[in-house]
C-alpha cells in the first residue's frame, strides 16, 4: 500500500509517516516496479501501535524504546505519565478556576481583567505581607470565590484576619462556599470556614451558625456558640456551658452567656442550666468553681439563690467563691438602689 493510502486509512498524515520513516519508526519494507515505497500489513499494524502509544502521552523515543527494545518495562513510563497527567489536570483546572473567577467579576474592558488577575495572583503570593495587601483591597476588585478559598486555606494569623473581614464586607455572596466548607475533611479548614462565617453579619450566617451547633467537630460547635452567644441566640446555651465545664476558651463562654443574660427572660434560665450542670455529680470542683464564676453576670433571683446556696457548698473553693461573688452582687444592688420619692407638703412642689 502506498504512502497516499496508507495516510488515507490511517489517519496518520502523509507527512507524520515520512517523519516516522527518518526517524526509523516505521519504514515501508516494500517497493513497486516503479520504485514506490510500499507499507505491508505489518507496517500498518506498526503505525497503529505508534499512534495507540502516543495518545497516552509518550514521547516518539519512548514508543520507539516500548517497540524495539525487549527489555523495556512500561510501569515506570506509565507512573511517570500518571503524574505528569495530573499536574497537566491540576494546571488546567487551576486556569479554569481563574477564568471562571474574572467571568464572576463581569470585567468591563482589558484593564479589569488584568487587575483583577493581579489581585488573583496577589493571593496566592508566597508573600504574607503582599496578600494581607490584597485581602484588604477593594472588596468589589476581588472574586468572592478567591476570597473564600483564600481564606479556607491561609495559615497566616493576620492575612486569615483580613481575609475575613474582605469576606464580611462582602455580604453573604461566599456563605454557600463556607457552608461547603464546614464539612471539609480537613479539621483546619472546617474551623476557618465557621470563624468566617461568625464574622458576616447577616441572618443567612446566623441560619449557618445554628446548624453548625450540631456539627460533629467540636471545635466547629464551640466557635458557632461563641459566635451565637453574642448574637443572643439563646440555642448556643448549652454549648456555652459545656465549654465553661471543659475549661475550653470558658472565659470567653462566660462573657457569651452574659450577653445572652441581659434579656430577662433568658437571665433565670440560663441561671437554672447552670445550677443543673453544678448538681451533675461527674463535674469536678474546678468545673464546679468555674460555673460558680459564670453566675456572677447572670443578673436574677435564681442566679442570686443558687450563690446563697453555694456559698455553704460542701467544696469550700466553691463555697468561698460563691459567697464573694454574693457579697459583690449585695454590695452593688445597694450602691445602685434608687433615692425614695420625695414626698412633698401640701401647698409645695417641685423647683419651678
């Protein structure tokens, strides 16, 4: 078969087979009376096992070594291939994420694109102080997708304190992205995304927050009820409390449970879970002297009973935490109890 069919069939070009010729791949074995190349069964079967190794990316020398040399092994070729398959895969899929990114941002003219592919490339930067500077850009210049993913994965206390402010000042435009991210594998990310999430001030964050409290990280759970605490949603109490028992962040807990007390109708609730959790008899007393600690914001009857309570608690720490606490509490209702009326005389009344 001559060059022109063989090109025909194959699929392979007239060219690209003169091309294998000089480089010894495939070289017809035969010749016509005129003087013609001639490519027999053989050779044609040979130019489709060339074409079936260069679709799995090797290289023309490989496939000559993979025909000819009988002592070549392909599992190290193909583990080779393998990862150069998937940095192609991770460097195409890094481009598609860019593009998409600029499309989000509905660039107006050139001059968008680039800078928004400086801001882009900015953040990525193996630099701290340079994607600090970037986070804190204008919050319109930056994909919200950029800033998400840029803040799941910063390590940097300062450039992830910035990232989160970016995102705050974004509105809830990254939430879906953060909510995907409290069920990362990863225990960092899933404690980022939540921290980002507690700093935008919205009702679809808060709706977040709620849920978070039944996730199944911990460290999630207990920065949600922070985060719901001073939002006083009363749902973070018993997260809140439990933190206080645990001596996890317990300051910050209480301070939590304070905020929520100063509405009345919480205030003698809060003061009945805490006295619940101080009869729990697996608490131990530095537990217990903590959660004497937390009654002492809690304004209410219940939370000024439970510490006369205490305070002929059988753990003296506790008795003599609650009874300072009590005299505190006693001492500042009467600085503050309000001057009685003044009763005036018939025939008088006030200046003026």
């Amino acid at each position: 078969m001559l060059i022109g069919d063989v090109a025909r069939r194959s699929g392979v070009s007239a060219r690209m087979l003169r091309h294998y010729d000089s480089l010894g791949l495939v070289r017809p074995t035969g010749r016509t009376d005129a003087g013609y190349r001639e490519y027999s069964g053989e050779d044609i079967r040979r130019i489709f096992h060339i074409e079936s190794l260069r679709s799995l990316g090797l290289s023309l020398r490989d496939v000559g070594r993979a025909l000819d040399d009988p002592g070549f092994t392909p599992a190290e070729l193909v583990d080779d291939l393998i990862r150069q398959t998937r940095e192609r895969i991770a460097a195409e899929t890094e481009l598609l994420t860019r593009l998409s990114r600029i499309g989000a941002a509905e660039p107006a003219g050139w001059e968008d694109v680039l800078q928004i592919v400086a801001l882009l490339q900015a953040l990525g930067s193996k630099s701290a102080g340079t994607r600090q500077r970037a986070a804190l850009s204008s919050v319109d210049e930056v994909p919200v997708e950029a800033l998400v993913e840029a803040a799941l994965s910063e390590t940097d206390p300062n450039v992830a304190g910035a990232l989160r402010w970016a995102l705050a000042r974004s509105g809830d435009g990254g939430l879906a992205l953060l909510a995907e991210g409290l069920g990362a594998p990863e225990a960092e990310v899933r404690k980022r995304a939540v921290r980002s999430i507690a700093e935008i001030p919205n009702g679809k964050a808060t709706a977040l927050l709620r849920e978070a409290l039944a996730n199944p990280d911990i460290v999630v759970r207990r920065y949600a009820a922070l985060a719901l605490g001073a939002r006083g949603v009363a749902d973070a109490v018993p997260t809140l409390i439990d933190m206080i028992v645990e001596e996890t962040n317990d300051v910050d807990a209480a301070d939590a449970l304070s905020a929520l007390a100063s509405d009345p109708a919480s205030a003698d609730q809060i003061a009945a879970r805490l006295v619940d959790r101080l009869a729990h008899g697996t608490v131990d007393s530095s537990a217990r002297r903590r959660l004497t600690q937390a009654l002492a914001d809690i304004p209410g009857s219940t939370a000024s009973d439970a510490l006369a309570d205490l305070s002929h608690d059988e753990d003296r720490a506790v008795a003599l935490t609650a009874a300072y606490i009590l005299g505190i509490r006693t001492a500042r209702q009467r600085n503050f109890r309000p001057d009685p009326p003044i009763e005036y005389a018939e025939g008088e009344g006030a200046a003026g």
